[in-house]
C-alpha cells in the first residue's frame, strides 16, 4: 500500500488539518501518517487557541515517521513559525523526501491568522524550493508573489512569478473567486487552467488541506502532477457536492461519499 505523510495542524472540530487531511488520504485508498505541528482549539465559527509543538518534538515525529515507513508523499499545511518551518526543512533534505505538495496556509476561512508574519520569509527561503507544487489561494498568492490579484490575467501573472522565483509548480486556486471554481496551475514555463464546477455550497472548511492532501495521494500513487491535481479537483467536488451542513459557521465536507468510477474501483 502506498503512504503519505501529513505535517499540518490539528482542527478541534475535524473539518480542516490532519483530521482532513487523514480522512482524505483514507478515501483515496492511501495509508496516511502525521506529525502534529500545533493543536488548535477550532471550530466551523472561528480558531480559540493554538498551542505549538515545539521543534523538538515535531523533529521526533518527522524522524519516527520516515525511520519506519518511509512516505511516499509528503503534505505540508499550517505550520505557524519559523523555528518549526526549519526542521521540517531540515528533516524533508536530509531524508531526501518524495512528492512534497505545501500549502502555505496563512489565514483561516474563519479569518484567523495561522502563520506569524515573520514567517512567511522562512517559508518561501526552506520549504517552497523543496516543493513539487505549491497551492496558495488568491490572498496567500498575492503575498507570495507580491502582487494585487484582481483578474484572471493576475492570476496568470502570480502564477508564473511564483514558480519561476521558486522553482516549483503551482496550483493557484480560484475558489475565493466568485463565478467559478478554476485553479491556475504553472510548472515547467507552461500553464493551464483546471476548471471545477461552482458548487453553491457556502460550507467550505478545510477545502484547501483537502485539496492538497488529495493531491499528495495520488502522487504517493503514482500519478503525474497534472493527473494528480485533476483527480484531487474531481474528489473536492465530491465532497462539497455531498453537501453536509453542521455547526454554526463555514462547515466541514463530506468524505465519505459515494466514491464512483476510477476511485471506487482502487480503494476497495
Ligand atoms: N464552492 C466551490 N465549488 C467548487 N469548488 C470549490 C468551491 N470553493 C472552493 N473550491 C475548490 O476547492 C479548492 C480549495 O480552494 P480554496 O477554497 O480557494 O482554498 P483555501 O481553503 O486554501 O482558501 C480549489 O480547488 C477550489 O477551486
Ligand atoms: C489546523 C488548521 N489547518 C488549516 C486550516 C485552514 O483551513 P482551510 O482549508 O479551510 O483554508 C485550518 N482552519 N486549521
């Protein structure tokens, strides 16, 4: 079987971080591990509190991970400062690592800050250099890139100045956006457009760990990165098209839906 590691923080209430980072990974028929970077007290209306591991111990994690069960991805969500940034790094060359999706989660749907501002630097310098593809949405991709994002050709724009000062592919999701669900991705000087379905669900926590954890199992499968994006946009409409509605805020999704087609037929 194959495996894929979650270096993320944990949400409380299930909906974003490992806990759906470890439900997706489940469904795409991926034996799944974690290293736990921060607990977070969480819920669909907003983030309490959040208590950092200390590097130290995320280090332990990462090392009793790769010392057993080597991953055959690995996927990188909140990790909120710099001395935690590091290790990872460290960790991630010194094992030489596979399949490295990151998603520099900086700000909560709920709009609390989950990236310190002094890291935003450390992440660009140790971890997107040692990404195969990075995910930002469009608030996250304006900062990375330095750029307002207001149209389609901004997009375009971010995307390509993103990997080129980089050097990793890029998935730049439009899910803020307002008419569609298209994610611009760039790698290698080409670029194209992913195109998904709006789907009229206002219950949207942990679309972006989703995403991206999606996205590193089917990498840890095997698949091309340009395969692996659209079957990880095919599985987040599944999800929010299951339509689950719980709690009072911007709620969690639906993993265990009626998988169908391709996917059915290689996690059973
Ligand atoms: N209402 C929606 N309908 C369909 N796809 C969506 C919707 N909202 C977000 N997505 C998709 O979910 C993924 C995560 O996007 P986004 O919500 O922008 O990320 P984040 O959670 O990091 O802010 C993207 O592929 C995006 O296109
Ligand atoms: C522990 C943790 N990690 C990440 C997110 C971002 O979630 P989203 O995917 O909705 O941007 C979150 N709210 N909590």
């Amino acid at each position: 079987m194959r495996t894929a590691l979650s270096i993320a923080g944990s949400d409380s209430c299930g909906g974003a971080g490992i806990q759906a980072d470890l439900k997706t990974m489940t469904m795409n028929g991926v034996y799944a591990m974690t290293a736990v970077t921060a607990l977070t007290a969480q819920n669909t209306t907003g983030v309490r509190a959040i208590q950092e591991a200390t590097p130290e111990f995320l280090g332990q994690q990462i090392d009793a991970v790769f010392e057993d069960i080597f991953p055959d991805a690995v996927k990188i969500g909140m990790v909120s400062a710099s001395e935690l940034i590091r290790v990872i790094a460290k960790k991630l060359r010194d094992y030489e690592a596979k399949h490295i999706v990151v998603d520099p989660v900086m700000v909560a749907t709920s709009g609390s800050v989950l990236l310190k501002t002094d890291a935003v630097e450390t992440l660009e310098k140790e971890l997107l250099p040692l990404a195969e593809v990075v995910t930002p949405n469009i608030p996250e991709a304006e900062i990375l890139s330095g750029m307002a994002i207001k149209t389609k050709e901004d997009m375009l724009a971010a995307a390509e100045k993103i990997s080129k000062t980089y050097g990793c592919a890029v998935l730049l999701k439009g899910g803020h956006s307002i008419n569609d669900a298209n994610d611009y991705f760039y790698a290698n000087g080409e670029g194209h457009w992913f195109e998904g379905k709006r789907i009229e669900n206002p219950n949207t926590h942990g679309t972006g760990c989703t995403l991206s954890s999606a996205i590193a199992s089917n990498l840890a499968k095997g698949y091309e990165l340009p395969k692996a994006v659209k079957r990880a946009k095919d599985y987040i409409s599944g999800a929010l098209g299951a339509m689950l509605d719980l709690g009072k805020g911007s709620g969690p999704m639906k993993h265990a839906f009626d998988l169908t087609g391709e996917f059915a037929k290689e996690v059973r």
